[in-house]
C-alpha cells in the first residue's frame, strides 16, 4: 500500500496528472472532476495542485506513516504539512487512491 502511495504522489510532484489520476479509484476520480467540471487530470493540473515542497514532505513521511486497514479501506497518514490522511481502497490486487 505504501508503493502505491509513493508512486501516486510522484506522479504529482512531476506533473504528470494523467498518471495520477489512473492511480485513483473511479469514484475519487468522477467526484475531482464533478468538483471542478474538468476531467481529472485537468481538475488536477489546474486545482493549484499541493506546492513542490508539502508533495516532498509528504513523500518523506510515507515510510513511516500510520497505516489503518480495515477490508478493502485504508488510511495512511497524516502526510506533509496539512497533517491529512490519504484514504485508499483495493480494488482488485491493486490499492488507489480514494481521496
């Protein structure tokens, strides 16, 4: 579950939205675009995505972070200075992204 925290905010932190957002659950990434009336990735691009030095925090924290799970739903955090947890959920062999 960490790897696949890891790999989601690299994503972000180079920019590369599509990406991200393919590492997002269907529901995280139909409710980023109903918010803001944009497909994901540009949601993302364009919601003033987290600054180069709270995405490096929180990649920081990963490997020591709280990990909560229960079924198929996980939390890891609190991650970077906003001190949020980052929700998960597996579908399938694979852990995303839930908001």
């Amino acid at each position: 579950m960490r790897a696949a925290v890891r790999t989601y905010l690299a994503a972000l932190a180079r920019h590369d939205y599509a990406f991200a957002c393919g590492l997002m659950t269907p529901a995280a990434r139909r409710d980023l675009a109903d918010a803001a009336d944009a497909p994901c990735a540009r949601a993302l691009g364009a919601g003033g995505g987290a600054a180069a030095e709270e995405l490096a925090s929180a990649q920081r924290e990963v490997a020591g972070a709280d990990v909560r799970i229960s079924g198929a739903a996980a939390t890891l955090g609190p991650l970077g200075p906003a001190q949020r947890a980052l929700r998960l959920r597996r579908i399938g062999a694979r852990w995303l992204v839930a908001g």
